[in-house]
C-alpha cells in the first residue's frame, strides 16, 4: 500500500494539515520522498502509518493530549503495560471528575430552567445565576 498524505488523511478522517501537526509533533513519520516506492519527490505512507493514525485518533477521543500519546506510541512499542494502564487509569479519573462537573452542571440548570418556567417577577432565574456566578455553586 502507498498512500499519499491526502489519502492517508483521508482514510484517517483527518485533514491533511493535521496529518503534518501530527508529523511535527513526532506522532507521524514523514517520510522522505520516494520512501515507500512512490514517484519521484512524493512521500508515501503504508499500513502502520494508518495504523499509528488511526491510535491517535482513538487516543484523542479518549480524552489524552498529545504528549501522552506519544507516550503511549513509545509503550506499544516498548510493551510497557504497567504504565499504559497507570495512564489509562489516570485519564479514567480525570473523566470521572468532568462528568461530576457535568452532572452538578446539568442538575444547576434544570432546577433554574424550573424556576424560569414557574414565571413570577423579577429577573429571570437563569440570567441571573449566570450574572452572579450562580452556576458554580452548584
């Protein structure tokens, strides 16, 4: 398989620019031209680069950051599993916590969004929670 970078984009769901962000920040190879038995001054890529591409794409939407997947890029190859599962473990938590946040959030706008609905004088609920900084207490 030879793809260009578009078509390595392409396949990956990605735009090409983000494939060379990808490149610059060490994740992707950038292969010389010609690497990969292409025509002359084109770079190619092959199956592992969609491979580590589709990695990062899982990764990302897994909620690590970049270093961490260049981290967890160099573990696969080095089959580091005590430390992939620390920083899977780690990223777990810090889920737990957002979606805590998440839930108190939703829970603060719902009782206001009652409020607003229950009509009366005054300002509304919301706007005024939201004004006084109301959300945070949550």
């Amino acid at each position: 398989m030879a793809l260009t970078i578009s078509e390595l984009a392409r396949s990956g769901g990605v735009g090409v620019e983000t494939v060379r962000f990808y490149q610059r920040k060490g994740l992707l190879h950038d292969p010389r031209p010609g690497d990969t038995g292409g025509a002359k001054g084109r770079r190619h890529y092959g199956e592992e680069d969609v491979r580590r591409l589709s990695f990062i794409r899982s990764a990302k939407a897994a909620g690590f950051i970049l270093d961490e997947i260049a981290e967890l890029l160099g573990l696969d190859a080095s089959d580091d599993r005590p430390r992939a599962r620390e920083m899977a473990e780690a990223r777990l938590a810090h889920l737990d916590a957002e979606i805590a946040q998440l839930e108190r959030a939703r829970r603060s706008l719902r009782r206001l969004a009652g409020e607003c609905a229950g009509g009366g004088a005054g300002p509304c609920p919301i706007i005024e929670a939201f004004e006084e900084g109301g959300c945070r207490r949550v």
